[in-house]
C-alpha cells in the first residue's frame, strides 16, 4: 500500500444532491420507502407478512424495566432462525433473528434523508424509535432482542447462525448517521455502550469467536473514525485476525472437529488474509470485505490489502453479473465458482451489490482505480436501482438476467426469481438496505486526500471538500456531459474518472489522462467539461460463462440494457440482433434492427439455416424492467 | 381405436437374438450384471451403500414363521422412506421402502436371461431365493417385507408414500416371467395369492385407493393376459378409475382437503381419460401411462386411448430431449414444462426411459405410429444404453446433456449429475430395471396380429411368430443395413419401419410406403434387403428449448454423437461446428471440421467478429460417453 493514495469520501452533510435523475429516487426513499417501511416495521399493513420488529422492542423494553424492578422474567428457547406464532409463546420473541437491524436501517435511512430534506415530524417519529431502541438496551448495554425477550443467559452463545453482532452493526451505523445527522447523541451513546460490551466480551482473555453475518467490522472502524476510541478499531481486527483460525471457533463451541475446511458459507473457512477468492453467502461477503479493507488501511495491513485486491479481482474477472449482480447460486445465496454465471438461476440479490459498493468504496479510498469506481457504476445503475419499482412501493430481491414467468412458476429451481417486485418480505432486508445506500448516494461519488480531489460518480451535486468546493452540473445519464465549476480552496490535483465504456471522451481543459482518471492541476477558478457521450454498445461477454455464447448485451453509459416481452412478444430467445443494429436511442428507449427466428414447430429436424424475419428490437434499461406486470426479460441477446 | 391396427408382441421364448451389438449388452447382463446385483442384494459388496433386501425377506420370513406359531411378533414403526441403524431397530425393516421390487426386478432379468442362454446355476440360486421370497408371504397372500417385518395391522394404510402395490407389480412381472422361462409356478402363485388379496381389499366395496407409485396396472394386466384371471384387469381398470377422483383419496386419508389441483407428482391431480400432459415424477408417469395402454386396448376405451395418444404427444413433442431422455427436473424427479429441457441440469433418469420404452411399445400395439416406435429406438440407443458402462459394472441414473465436472462438484444445483457411472446405489432401481429391459429387448421389436407382421426395431434375430419365422440379419448400427428372410406361413402383410432420420432408403422388394411404414404382401419365402445407410446429420432443436439456440446436435443412424473434454480438450463451448463439416466417420467416432474460439480473457468487452482457430471436432456416441474418467461432455455444439 502507498499512503500517498489513500483518501477519504466527503461527509454526506457537505454534500448537496441537485441531480434530477437521483433526486427522484431519494425523494421516493424519502416520500415513500420510509414511510411505507415505518408501517411495516409496525405491522400496520394489512396482507403483509408480520415484521414484528417494533414489537419486539417493546418486548425487549418491558423485560428491562421488569429486570430492573427485579421482578421474575421468563425464559423462552433461541434457537430458531425464524420465530411466529405457531413455534414460539405470545411473549417470546417474534420474527428473524435478525428482526432487529430492519428498524436499524430504517433510523440510518431517515437520518441521511434528514440530511437532504428536514422534516421534524420523521425526526420526531425516528427519536420516539430511538427511545424505544433504547429502553431494550441491558444495564451491561447489550441489546439484541432475540436474547433480552427470551433468555439473557445465552447471550454470544451461538455467533454462527445468530445475529447480535450483526444487529450491533447496523445499531452503530444508524447511530452514527442519527447523530451526524441531528447532533442527537441518545442512540451514539446506546450504540458505544454496547460497543464496549463487545469489546470486553471478545478478545485474547475473552471470547475468540467473531460474526457470522459479519458488518460488525465496518460498523466498529465506522464508530472509531467517528469517536477515537480505539478499542472500537482493535475490536474489528480481532474479529478479522480471529475469523477462520484453525481449530475453529465454530467447531469449538459444538464440540466438533471439521476435517476439511467448512464454513466457506460465513467467509470462515480460512484466515481473511489467505483468502483470494470470494466465496459463500455473497451479502455476508462483500461487508467482511469492506471491514477488511477498512482495517487493511487504517493499520497499513499489505497483507490484508492484498487479500481485498485479489477478491476485488476475482469478484470482477470471474463472479459478477454484466449489471453488477454478484452470488450467482440461490444455494446460500452465495458465490458460485468462476464463470458460473447463469442469467436465469442468478440469485444476484441488491443487498449483495449494495454490499460490493461498500466494499469497492474502501478500495478506491485505499487506492484509486478506475475499474473499481466502474463496479461501482454498473452495481449502482443497474442491480441496485432495479431493486425497487418506478413508484418506489415494491423490490426485488433476487436481479435475474433472463426471467420467464412460467419457470418461476413451475420450476422449484427458479422458484427465488420474481417476474415482478414484490410488496414486502418478513426477511425486509433490500428495501431498507436500497434506501440507506440511495439516501447517502453523495458518500459514494468522490474521495480526497490533502493533495488530490477524486470524482468518481458523476451526480448533479454542491459539494464542500476539503481542496475545493464544487458544483457539479451532470446530463450524465441522458448524453455523458458533466460540468464541473470549481472553487478551490488552495493548490491541488482534481481527477476525474473516465469511463471504461467510454473510447471517446474530451474535456474543455487540459489534462493528463493515466489508469482510467483524467488529472488536472488546479489554482484557479475553473469549469471543467467532460463529455463521455453515451455511445450505444454490444458487449460480449467472456466465453468462459457458458450461458452467454453468441449472445451479447447492449449498453448506453452506464445503463445495461434488457429486452421484454411487453415490447417485444413471447420467446425473446427467438429475436436475434444484427451485427451493425443501428441504434435508434429515445428517452428509457433504444431500437434496434434485428431479426425474429420462426418458431421451429419440430421437437427435433433437420438443422437448415434458420428462416428469419426483419424484426425491430425495443430495448429499455435493465433497472426499468418489470414494471409493466409479469413478462419475459433477457439481458443476453442472441447475435 | 380401430381394432384392426391391434397387434401384439411376440413372445420372448419365440426370439433369438442374434445380433453382435445386442448380444455384447445382453452377455454383459448375463456376466457381469446380474452376479453383480445377487451380490449387492445380499450385501457381499465392501464399500457399497446396504441394499438389506434379502435381508429384509429373512426378516419377514421368521416373523411369518413366528406368527404360523403363534409366538409374540413385535412393531415397529413404518412411517419412513428409509431405514437404517440410525432410525431403526436392528431387528425391524431396513433400506428403503420399495427396497422389495430390487430382488423381484432381479428375478426377471435372471428370466429372461434364462430363456437367452441356459444355467442350472444360476437357475437354482433364483429358485432359492424365490423359496426365501415365498416364505415372507402372510397367509391372506399379502407380501412386503416393511409391513411384514414391522406392522401387519398397517397394511395398505398409506398408499401415497409407501409401495406395497409397486413392489406387488415388480413382483407380479418376474412371477410371469419367471413361469415362462423356466415352467416353475412357485412365485407365480404367490403373486396371484397377493393379486387375489388385493382385488378383495380395493373395488366398489373396498378400498377406494389406488398406488402411489405406478405399476400394479399393467403388471395386473399381465397377470390377466397370463392366467385368464378376469378380476386381475378389473382391478387394474378400477386402479385407473379411482385415481385423480375428487375429493381425493389420499386427502380422505388424511383428513385434509386440497383447495387447488394436487398430487401432480403421482398422476394423481386429475382423472387419467382427462390427462393431456406428462406431469410429475417421470418413472411414475409413463408406468400409469402403460398401465393405462394396456386397459385401454382390453376394454377398447377410446377416451382413455385418446388420453394415452395426448400424452404421448405431449412427451414426444415437448418434452422428450434429443436422447430419448424424460423427466427435466431433479425436483421430484420429474417431469418439467412445455420445452423446459435444460441440458446440464437434466435428470434424465435410465429408469424414465425405460419406462417409456414401456409405454411406446403398448401403444404400438393399439396402433403402429412409426414416431413411436422412432421414440423407442432413440430411448433405447441413448439414454438406456447411455445407464450402463461398457464394463457394465457401474451405472447412470441421470443421464445430462452437458457435463462440467467443476459444477457436478460445486454447484449444489447439479448435484445429481453425476460426471462418471457409479458402483452401485442403496436406492438401485436403474441398473436392475436396465438389466431386464436388455435381457427381454426382442419384445420390443416386433408385434402381429393375423393379417399383419411389424417390424419396428432392427436387431439380428430369429423370430418364430404366427404369420412367419423370419431370419434377421442386422448391420444396422454399423451401416443401416437389414436382410430379413421370411417364411411365411400364410399370406400376410409384413411391415417395415422406415427410421425418422432416414431420408434415403432402399428396399429389395417393391413396397407400398405409407405413414413411416414399408408394406410387403408376403405369400412366398422371400428376402428382403433394407438399405437405410447411416447418414450423419445435424439435428436442430427446436426454438422454444432456450437452451439449444445456435446450436446443433449430431447423429447417425440412431446414435446421437456428443463431444468430450478427453477428445477436445476442456471448455467445449468454445467449441463451433462448421455449417458443412465433411464428417469423417470411424467405428464409435466422428471427425468434423469446425472451430475453436480463442478465450475471452476478459470478463465483459466490445463486441467483435469473435476469433476463430480451425480445429477437429472429435464425436462419440452419447451412450459411450464417461467411460474414461471424469470430464467435460457436451452433446449439443455450436454452429
């Protein structure tokens, strides 16, 4: 690692989103994912699947205030994933083990919207949540509510398959983002309290054991960084230095010996810093890796950086999706092996790309590489903003590359692919998860160091950096132009970064163009402006993926694009696109020549050269697909 | 139906075969099979899973015994698929629960084998285990050594799950052949006693089941054509009738009521003369759809024919894969939707396939259809043949169209796709069911009723039928030559199939061409040369199957060709045949021009003219593939 490169992102509060394109998605978060999610998180939508998740807490609170008035409190199992009436007590706790992080997410969505837009009526409602989050908090400052509700003698008991360390995560990310966005310290001081339980817990004189659904790691570097206390940082390379030890803790707490390595699933089948592939439950994946790479910087770790670099890599040469889809098996929802990429059994999951922009944030703010901010672009344009509808009221979980509506259907082994978003799931862990990361989308589109201003995404933004303030104007997503007005505060380097789809690009100032960023040297006032263009292309992918041989995908900027049914009739493998297509590009719309196969009634014949029809082929942006009820999609086209 | 297109087939004991490539196969069952199977059946195999089976008879013969002297028999449970020393007491049933229909499906291979080819040895080791059979026989005629062994109040108490009737029809058939090998009656009167019993227990005044697994129609059925006995084909139509009847009897049972269709995966969703499509577990179905055959020709019921005829169509139309393989899905084992016929996660089984074989030759005999009998031959020459090494030790339950071992491995979804043949499995149905399909393979070559003889298969054989003895010289899987000498006994039609492949034939004799069948009038001995060469083709699937698009499969004469890694090197997508690839053919091999792509090094790029190395494209018959180690395997190449 060379400290030279390593920089910062930009304070969300010193960031103004002015971009139409996302302002339009931040203000469906705000004016209705919130909303919607805090009915949801209260059960107050009929037909819904229960959450239970503010129950709980009100469970969680009623067994604290007994505690401390000493009256007798029950004890019911935790041992379950999954909890509801027909296997646990009235009073027991209720839901996902994991219930609990869905109102975490939901206070570190509202407090970034905060940032945007002020509204004390939410901010009202979110204290009253904080309240409640607190009053469930244990006098030695532990809180998961699984174990308050149902038994606090067996509290760590179970790391594998339970979720308090991740449950404290997403309680310390929501804390931070509350308190950064409010000056509002109630649920900072929950969050560092439970922090210092953990950190006296874990450790070489105490429990050696570490999360498995990790977060935790970023989640500690995050409350260091934003408090100093360096307990937190320790706390998040033990869990990375203890993960995977052989004999393993895993085994250790059964009373097992694994012969082979295991626990590929939770990223534990080896030390983090000998891993060089991604593996396992792809969600649980890429936040390992970020607090790796959170940790790898902060204690100048090359060995760890380098073990984040060659999952970088593999993640982007041999697991990810052209839209930036990753976990390519709904068995573990996980990674599958290299090139294993099936467009219709894809589990791919927003989460999971949610997930790989955090991670590949960490990377650039080790080292800028242009084709990390690329992943991020395609995750961002593509998997993540398909994940909610045009209205903002349903989601995918699952981003397939090719959907028939009678496979999801009748094939159990498609039975995880939805040819439409769905309303709302008990396990509510996308939709908070997308307006968390859409609602704090600034903290993604630039990095600084004390000589060097990055821009890696281009938003229409106001932006206070340290070197210079800035107004970005964009039209990225509609032509590829950005103009840049810059005000800086001193002598600095300005980058910015060019595309990897873009062959032709041109900036109205002069520059120095090396591994993917265009630099500049700035003293003066200046407008930069760049033009991308949105050259429309026919991207192959490698033929190493066996489901995408003479096929291609079509993309415009940063937008993968899709054919469906609605525009283009039944049997989309039929269509077949000409080598030279000439694009005709509307708004959300691209035409292309093409051709229609004729439908080969014969099972089996004779092969002949097939009879084909001029045909012309409507193309829409992948993240617009599925909106217009259950259809066909395929990404892949034949060529 | 018109009953003038009725024939039947001709008996075994009247069929010689003759042919060297069959002969190979059914000396390899003679020698290697069946003693193999006589040692796993009695566990004398190391490193075997158990089968218990004989075990199980020794168990329910002293229970038998017991019970004759009226000592103290105990009860075990027998509420599970499967049994073992971990779930079962030592004394009480083990294996699973049709571990029976092994030992019987044994006993009628050991049958026909018998007729092929004399042994006193292994005739006496059948008969002692017909005696061992025997003995486990109750005294009111019931015999299945689960209830036997562990609850007789219980009998017939769960015919969804359990296979008391399946393992009665598996033994009904090797009772009848069995009898007409070798004229010994023992097991043939035990399974009338267990036919008596069950006709008394179901009927109008009985029980108002009917099986879960198929097969007691048509062994009922062979049982009547065997013995005369009229209430056996009653109870097989009645078997019929009830099925499917709402409300459903297995919800009767259970006390429940399905609101929406159900029991697809046994036939069991609606009433079979309403059936129109296969559905569920693939050996299931086209046992009932046999069964259903053979009622509707001996009742000559046109609804039930007319449903055979749809389903069948159905079959052949959409959901059979070039192989003669049925059942698209591991879940369940079953059959999957219109052109859902994925290639390398198949399932394929040997068993479906030869339980189609079954059904063609049934509906044969209602109505010559050469597509059926074209179904036969490419079932038999592939997916059957394709089940057994060349060793004939080890064997394919499921039988894919593309194989990478990496995903057989690592990918849980292609976990039941086997890359090598395997020894031997607990659950053994598909090599014994192979062994005596191959054993009896002349029944399924010819059928004749007084004015007609048809030939519809080409193995080297001697027939004595009643319209003629014929000498049947074959060279037809070398070069698709056939001599057949005719000596007739009386005027008669004899008839011909004409292969569906077969663009160019020739016979010696003028014939009438009609409807994919040669017609000869036959009043003097004769000679009759067919010439149908063995073209190579390229056959193209149809382009509703997605996963065949831009690909091509080859064949010859019945053989379907596929592509190793061991010949072509690893990743065979790369793979593209050219459009005239000048096959050059060799024994069990053929050379065809075409090309390699070079590797995509990258995972995604630009679209160009991918680049193209000639190369020699190595193919082998589809059914000799995995005979030399584990490997990449592909029967559908790019064009």
């Amino acid at each position: 690692m060379n400290r030279e490169n390593f920089s910062n992102h930009i304070p969300l509060k010193n960031i103004e989103i002015t971009d139409p394109f996302w302002l339009e998605k931040t203000e469906l978060v705000r004016k209705e994912v919130i909303p919607y999610q805090y009915k949801a998180l209260h059960d107050r939508i009929p037909d819904a699947e229960r959450s239970y998740a503010i129950e709980n807490f009100v469970k969680a609170g009623e067994t604290v205030r007994r505690l401390k008035n000493g009256e007798e409190v029950p004890v019911y199992p935790a041992d379950k994933w999954h909890y509801d009436d027909n296997n646990a007590a009235p009073e027991a706790f209720h839901g996902w083990v994991f219930q609990d992080s869905d109102v975490y997410k939901w206070l570190e969505a509202v407090s970034y919207s905060l940032l945007n837009y002020s509204d004390k009526e939410l901010e009202s409602k979110a204290k009253a949540v904080i309240d409640l989050v607190c009053s469930a908090q244990l006098d030695n400052g532990y809180l998961d509510t699984l174990y308050v509700i149902n038994n606090r003698d067996e509290i760590f008991s179970n790391l594998k398959d339970f979720h308090e360390l991740y449950c404290f995560g997403h309680m310390a990310e929501a804390a931070v983002a509350f308190y950064d966005a409010t000056g509002e310290r109630k649920l900072l001081d929950a969050a560092c309290r439970f922090a210092d339980l953990i950190c006296k817990t874990f450790g070489e004189n105490g429990i050696k054991g570490y999360p498995g659904h990790e977060i935790a790691e970023m989640a500690l570097v995050k409350l260091y960084n934003f408090t100093g206390e360096r307990r937190y940082l320790d706390a998040a390379k033990f869990f990375i230095d203890e993960r995977g030890k052989k004999p393993y803790y895993y085994d250790i707490v059964l009373g097992k010996e694994t012969v082979n390595d295991n626990y590929h699933y939770n990223q534990a089948h080896c030390e983090p810093r000998k891993q060089n592939e991604a593996v396992g439950h792809a969600v649980r994946g890429v936040y390992l890796y970020s607090g790796m790479a959170d940790v790898a910087k902060l204690f100048n770790d090359d060995e760890l950086y380098h073990a984040c670099e060659k999952i970088m890599d593999n993640i982007m040469n041999k697991k990810m999706y052209v839209t930036g889809g990753i976990g390519a098996t709904v068995d573990g929802e996980a990674f599958s092996f290299d090139y294993d990429l099936p467009n219709d059994l894809a589990y791919s999951e927003t989460c999971a790309s949610i997930g790989l922009i955090f991670f590949a944030r960490r990377m650039l703010e080790i080292k800028p590489v242009a084709r990390v901010a690329d992943t991020v672009e395609r995750a961002l344009y593509n998997t993540v903003l398909s994940g909610m509808a045009q209205d903002g009221k349903s989601f995918f979980y699952v981003n397939p590359l090719e959907v028939l509506p009678e496979a999801s259907q009748k094939d159990s082994r498609k039975r995880h692919v939805k040819p439409v978003r769905q309303k709302w799931f008990g396990c509510a862990c996308c939709p908070p998860n997308l307006a968390r990361l859409i609602s704090s989308i600034g903290e993604y589109c630039y990095t600084e160091n004390e000589n060097m201003l990055y821009v890696h995404q281009f938003i229409g933004s106001r932006v206070k950096a340290e070197n210079a303030d800035l107004v970005i104007k964009s039209s990225y997503v509609q032509n590829g132009k950005i103009s840049i007005e810059i005000n800086p505060k001193k002598r600095f380097t300005f980058a910015v970064r060019i595309p990897s789809w873009c062959n032709k690009f041109n900036f109205s100032v002069p520059s120095e163009i090396k591994d993917g960023y265009a630099y500049f040297e700035i003293c003066d006032e200046c407008i930069i402006d760049c033009d991308f263009g949105t050259e429309v292309k026919m991207i192959k992918c490698s033929n190493r993926v066996r489901a995408n041989t003479d096929k291609i995908a079509v993309t415009r900027g940063p937008f993968v694009y899709c054919v469906e049914e609605a525009d283009n009739g039944k049997n989309l493998q039929m269509l077949k696109i000409s080598k030279n297509p000439n694009f005709r590009i509307f708004e959300n719309e691209i035409i292309a020549d093409g051709f229609r196969e004729k439908e080969c009634e014969t099972l089996y014949s004779d092969w002949r050269e097939p009879e084909l029809e001029k045909a012309e082929i409507k193309l829409i942006p992948y993240y617009l697909w599925g909106n217009r009820g259950e259809n066909e999609m395929s990404v892949y086209i034949r060529i």
